[in-house]
C-alpha cells in the first residue's frame, strides 16, 4: 500500500479572524459607542455613592446596567469598587475583543479582562461587593453571593445615580425623537381608514428599524416585556392588558396580549398611537390622536381635558412640586372634568400614575405617582401621559420632557405635530 503525504497550509493568521472593529459601526459608519468621558463620570460617580453609602464595592451584572458603566453589554460582571486608588474592572466572558473595542479600546478607563475561574474570583477581587438583587435572577445572585458573599444591594444605588441626565444623554434622547417625529409623519401620511393597528405600527417600524433601533424595549420591572408599537383603534382602545399602563390594547395573540392588533381603522372612531423609538439605547416616548374623518364633539372634549391635565402636571413640576403633589393637582382635575372613573384606565385596571421617568428604560424613577415625594431636578427625563379610557375607545397624549433650570423642556415634538391628526 502506498501513502503520499498530504501537506495543510494554514491561512496567514490575519485571515483568520473574521471580523474588524471596523466592522461595530452605527448609522452609516459613525462610531456609536459610549464616549469615554461618559464612562469616566459614571464610574467615578457611583464610586462616591458607594462610599457615601459605606458599600465597599459594586458587581454589576445586569445588561442595561453594564452598557451604562462598561459601555457594552457583553456577557459579564463589572466591578467597580468605592475606593478611588482602585480601577474597575471587567471581567468577560465572551466577546473578550468586542467589551475592549466597546470600552474605547486603547482609551478605556477601567481594565477589561478574561472572566476568572468561579472558585477565584473571590480572591482576584479582594472584597465582598454589593450585588443588584433588585434586577437580577436570585438564583444568578444567591450563586455569585455563595461565593463572594454577600455586601448588600446596590440596585436603589444605581437607578439615583441614572436619574441624572448627562447633556449626552439627552442629546441621545433628542436623536431618538428626531426618527420618532419621522415615524409620526409617515403614519400621517400613509394611514387611513381600513388599515389594521398593525398595519399602521409595520409604517412606523420600518422608518425607526432603518434609523438604527435594536428592536429591544428595557424595563426594569418583571415580566420586562412592552410592544414599542400601541397603537389602538376604537374599542380596543378600551381593552385592557397585563401591562401597567393606561392602554392595553389586543395584541395580535394572547401571549402577546398588548399592543396593536388586527382591529382595523373605522371612521369617526379615535385612533391612538403611542410609539417608542430608541437611538443607541435611548428612548423617546409619544403620543398622538388620529382619526380618519372627524371626531365627534364628545371625542374632542375629552382630548381638550386631557391636554389640560397634561399643562397641569407640567407647570406643577416646573414650578417644583414634588411628584406626587402634581399627581394630586392633576388626578383630581381629572375628577372634576368627569374623568375619575376613566383616567389611565378603566376600573378595575386603572394605572396610578400620570408620568413616569425614561431613559435606557422606560419605566424609570421617579414617578408621577402618590409616594414620589420629591420634585424634579435638572437633568430627569419624564413621559407626561394623561389619557382617558372608555369602552369605545381612548385618547390623550403624551411628550418626553426633561427638566432644566427653567423647568421642563419638551424632547419629543410637542408643538410640531398636532395632537390630533384627520386622516
């Protein structure tokens, strides 16, 4: 028997690896990673906090919460400890290459290493950090604190420190309404009466899937799950869902039960379209009132109340009442206009509250809402949504707004689309 040898030529190793930085770009190639003064400021902040706090570290896990700090959200834990002579670290994973091109690479502020063996990783960070029980699996949890111990929760921590809004971070926000007015427009533009709620959501989403949007909507409180597409037509306008939010909505089947569904657009019924759209992360929240044709006097009356329940907690907040108090002076105008029964739903389903905080979640703190006693401060971002509820339908509106020194400025489009749009 003969054999011939058989030589294998390896590729030159640059083929090997199949993917560039080059390749991790935004919108038409622009870098749309975290600026490193971003992270700097975050990381040092929550440093502060922890010594306030007499916290001797922080392992954060949680997605939102690592791109926050890390400036991706790769598979792994940060920890950031209350000592300023000590670096923060993060420790992957996978993708070890993508979290150092995501944390600014040469110019990263915290180091970014290979995730130790379980039974080390005690020893490598020297303390027993604080863990986020609040937004974390327990069984995730009770596994990393079998190990390191446990110093306590630094969720509460975490949600203050993301309160305030970095100019970046609105700018972000800004961005997001800018496709989100687009988004508006082409539903004005390309809807009308025989169109499915769904039909009317696909125009909206492929104008934001285009702009950039990941197509994931955060929430901090379980199930964690929200279409970022309500939009609701008549009757099922009034149909409530597991979400705790004014409008439910059909969905398009009952493990999807909220959102929009296959009710179609009848005349004369009011429309309302509630759409989210997130630029690298952060969200604009809005809505607007449709109709194909007219709405009846009695439809009219109810958007003019809830307009000015809107202008009320606006002006409450903007002259630095506390949360809670502009959801006194709001509900309660609410109840003098005949709304009681209806406003943010239908009882038994009513929602308690009038507005809540956004960002790279969109149910954020503070809360206009009874227990959120205290006030705004310059650089919260908030939703604004009165909106009534009845069985034939329901309707209102909704702006993100941030608060200034001035008081609240409008993110979303406020004035520059009407709250009411005929068909």
């Amino acid at each position: 028997m003969r054999f011939r040898a058989v030589f294998i030529i390896a590729p030159p190793l640059h083929l090997l690896m199949t993917w560039s930085e080059s390749d991790l770009s935004g919108h038409e190639g622009e870098d749309w990673r975290v600026p490193v003064s971003e992270l700097v400021s975050r990381q040092e902040a929550m440093a502060q906090a922890l010594r306030e706090e007499g916290l001797a570290g922080a392992l954060i896990q949680n997605p939102v919460d690592l791109y926050y700090f890390a400036g991706g959200r790769q598979n792994a834990s940060m920890f950031i400890s209350a000592y300023e002579d000590v670096t923060p670290v993060q420790y992957v994973r996978r993708s070890l290459r993508r979290a150092k091109w995501e944390a600014g690479a040469d110019d990263a502020p915290h180091e970014v290493v290979s995730f130790p063996r379980m039974k080390e990783f005690s020893d490598v960070l020297g303390c027993t950090p604080a863990l986020q029980h609040g937004v974390i699996p327990s069984s995730f949890a009770s596994k990393f604190a079998s190990i390191l111990g446990d110093g306590g929760d630094c969720t509460r921590l975490l949600h203050m420190l993301r309160e305030d809004k970095s100019t970046w971070e609105v700018e972000m926000m800004r961005c997001a309404a800018d496709t989100q007015l687009q988004m508006f427009n082409a539903i004005a533009e390309q809807g009308g009466e025989g169109m499915s709620e769904l039909e009317l959501v696909a125009i909206a989403e492929a104008i934001s899937r285009e702009a950039g949007f990941a197509g994931n909507i955060n929430l901090r409180r379980f199930p964690m799950q929200c279409d970022r597409g309500v939009i609701v037509s008549g009757g099922s306008g009034g149909i409530p869902s597991f979400f705790d939010a004014a409008v439910g909505g059909t969905g398009p089947y009952p493990g999807a039960g909220m959102g929009s569904g296959f009710s179609r657009v009848k005349a004369g019924e009011p429309v309302l379209v509630d759409l989210l759209h997130s630029h690298r992360g952060y969200l604009a929240d809005m809505t607007r009132m449709f109709v194909a044709g007219s709405l009846s006097e009695h439809w009219m009356s109810r958007l003019e109340d809830m307009l000015a329940v809107k202008d009320m907690v606006v002006d409450e907040l903007s002259a630095g009442a506390t949360c809670a108090q502009a959801w006194v002076k709001g509900s309660e105008l609410a109840a003098e206009l005949g709304h009681a029964e209806h406003l943010m739903g239908m009882q038994p389903d009513q929602s308690r509250f009038l507005g809540h905080s956004i960002g790279l979640e969109l149910d954020e703190s503070p809360v206009v809402a009874a227990g959120f006693d205290r006030p705004l401060i310059p650089g919260n971002t908030m939703a604004i949504e009165p909106k009534a509820v009845y069985s034939e339908g329901s309707i209102g509106s909704e702006d993100t707004w941030v608060m200034t020194e001035a008081g609240l400025e409008p993110i979303t489009a406020d004035g520059a689309f009407p709250w009411l749009h005929q068909w």
